[in-house]
C-alpha cells in the first residue's frame, strides 16, 4: 500500500502542475485581452487630452484682451473646434451648432460708434470758383468738395453756371468750360451741402469765400478757419494771413498748389492742418470764450 501511495503521490504532483501551467495561461491570455481592450482606452484618453489642451487655450486673459475678450474667446473657441475635428478625423455634431464670433463686445461697439460720430462731426470744405461779370472780377461756384475727419471724399461736384463766364480761371482753378457744362444745378448743391453742414465743425482755409459763394451760412463758433487762428498766423507768417500752400508746407510738409488748384486736395490739407493742431486749437477757443464770458 505504501508503494501505491508513493506512486500516486507524483501523478497528483504533475497534474496540479498541469492545472497551474494551464490557469498561467489562462491569466496570460486574459492580461492580453484587457491590454487589446485598453488600448483604445488609452487612445481615446490621449484624444482627450488633447481636446482639452486646446480648450485650455481658448481662456483668453481678460485684462490683456480689454472690451473685446469675449469676441476674443469665441474667436479662439471656434479655432480649436477646428483642431479638434483633425484630431479625431471626423466632425462633431457640436462643431456644427458652434455660431460666428459675435463681434465686439457692447462697450466696444458704443466706443466705436461714438469714435465714428466724432469722425462725422467734422468737414472740411473748399470750393472753385470761376469770374464773372465784367473782366471776370466776381466770384461764381464751379466745384465744391468736402471732405471728412480722415480725408474721405463726402461730395464732389461741378456746379453748372448760373450766369455767363467770363473768365475760367483754368491756371488756378482747373475749371475748364466741359466741367461746370455737365454739372449739376446750384440749388440743388447748395441744398447738399447745407445737409452736410448741418450741426457740423466746418474746417477750411478762408472759408467765409467758400460760404459766401454757396450763398449760406454757418455758426461762427463751428468754424475752424487755418487763415484766421491766430497762433498759426504767427507762427507761420509773422501775424499775416498765411497761404494754405504755406502752411501746408510748415505744418506737414507737404507740397500742394504746386499748378492748378484742386479742391479734394485743399480741403484735404486743411483738415489735416486742423488735426494736427486740434488739442491747442479747441483749448485756445476755451480760453477765449471764457475771457469773454
């Protein structure tokens, strides 16, 4: 019996053997199925990340961005949408719904507007004129032009004579007879242009000339006249009524008139004479006023 029991003894030894070899592997398979498993675990948990890099980047710092952060944010938010979608090689049903930046904030928009009102609320004008009359010595409107805070042309026109010409004044006013032939009625100018003028700052260089050939008027406070500011009188021409085309030339070095005469150019001068002097300008009308006052 005992030589029996020595016998089984190793078959009971190599079958457990065999059961434990089978059960490794058993759990080797097992540990391969749960990495062939995680694998797209893993691949999605790296796509994650990466989505939320890019969210991450969308915080745009508030206080560097100003007013406009927002506008910002979904600006930057609908770029990393697009990253995303490469990323995961497909489009994402929220990509879709995502709506174009709104544009910029309230704040923004009512700075800008007041930026554009205070653009619109000057002009300049400069006006052609063309002789009339005997030897041509009265003045009569052949082109007005009037121009915005930035220069931009507000009108442009020839104005058809209303009276006989007796002198175009062609070296000086570029006037020739086909230009105020074609042009338009003067009553119907002058009615633009006192719609233009209306409420305004009108800019120019002896404007009353050009007013005065308009037949209109216009507030003496709302006028910025460069051939009547005392300051650049003297400065520029010892106390006399300078030139525009002098002026243009000290102020901002820029030759105008250099042959006939252009009235986009000379509105354009003027305005930018105005400009560049506008802080000194507008604090030495208060000063004034308030003397007189």
């Amino acid at each position: 019996m005992s030589g029996c029991q020595d016998q089984v003894v190793p078959k009971r030894k190599k079958r457990r053997n065999r059961k434990k070899m089978s059960s490794e592997s058993e759990n080797v398979s097992l540990d391969d199925k749960k990495e062939e498993q995680t694998k797209p675990l893993h691949t999605s948990m790296e796509r994650l990340q990466v989505q939320n890099n890019n969210v991450q980047n969308v915080n745009v710092s508030r206080s560097a961005a100003g007013s406009n952060w927002e506008a910002m944010r979904q600006i930057r938010t609908t770029s990393a949408s697009g990253s995303e979608q490469d990323v995961c090689g497909g489009k994402n049903e929220d990509d879709e719904k995502v709506q174009p930046p709104a544009g910029l904030s309230k704040s923004a928009r009512l700075r800008q507007k007041r930026k554009t009102n205070q653009w619109n609320k000057y002009v300049a004008m400069d006006c052609e004129m063309v002789g009339v009359g005997f030897n041509g010595q009265e003045d009569m409107l052949a082109r007005v032009s009037i121009v915005n805070k930035n220069g931009e042309i507000i009108i442009d026109k020839f104005v058809k004579p209303q009276e006989a010409v007796t002198d175009y004044r062609t070296s000086i006013s570029g006037i020739r007879p086909h230009d105020i032939e074609n042009g338009e009625e003067f009553k119907d100018v002058q009615n633009e242009v006192v719609k233009i003028l209306q409420g305004k700052i009108l800019v120019g260089h002896a404007i009353r000339n050009d007013l005065s050939v308009l037949h209109i008027k216009h507030p003496f406070s709302n006028i910025r006249d460069t051939a009547r500011y005392k300051p650049l009188c003297r400065l520029v021409a010892n106390g006399r009524t300078p030139s525009l085309k002098r002026l243009s030339q000290a102020i901002l070095g820029q030759e105008i008139q250099t042959g006939e005469h252009n009235s986009v150019e000379d509105a354009r001068a003027a305005m930018h004479i105005y400009n560049r002097l506008s802080k000194d300008w507008e604090a030495y009308l208060r000063r004034h006023q308030h003397r007189k006052l």
